[in-house]
C-alpha cells in the first residue's frame, strides 16, 4: 500500500528556493522513503519518533527528516519534516517540532 505523502510550511519553503534538477533528486528521495520507510535513521530523545534520511545532492550531504503516521509499525501517512545540510540541522528540526 502507497503512502500518503505530506509536507510542512518548513519543508515547502526549503524545496521552492532549489533548482529543478535538485528537485528531481530530492522526489527520488521522497519515492525511495515512500518505498521503504524505514530506510532513513530513527531518532532517539528529543527527536524521537523522527527519521533521517541521508543523501547526496551536488556532492554534498542532505538530510530529509521526517515521520511517520499514526505509526512507525502501520505507516498511511509520511510527513516531510525539513531538508537540509548537516550544519544546525538537529537544532532547527527540534525548535521546529518542539
């Protein structure tokens, strides 16, 4: 069963500012987590309940954080979180959901 993919004002707002070929990366991303949900990394503590998921995107390293709905067990639903690269990823995800 195909997940329901949903995004948030945080995530959208990284995504608009990136150029097309980066756009196609980053959906492939989002079709491999869609796939696969447990592909990406769970988090623990504060974050917990979150994944992240890594990837390469112009030679650099990109997080996608993300969760799942209502369970990491019985997803329906995948929740796009923000994107980013490593610096200050963690403290701005945490600002944001906390």
């Amino acid at each position: 069963m195909a997940l329901k993919v949903l995004d948030t004002p945080t995530f959208n707002k990284v995504v608009k500012k990136l150029f097309a070929t980066e756009k196609k990366t980053v959906d492939e991303a989002i079709r491999k987590i869609a796939d696969d949900p447990t592909l990406g990394e769970e988090k623990k503590g504060d974050l917990a309940g979150i994944f992240v998921f890594k990837f390469k995107m112009n030679k650099q390293d990109i997080l996608l954080s993300y969760g799942l709905l209502p369970s990491k067990e019985q997803p329906q639903e995948l929740v796009l979180l923000s994107l980013g690269s490593h610096e200050n990823f963690y403290s701005n995800l945490k600002r944001q959901i906390g």
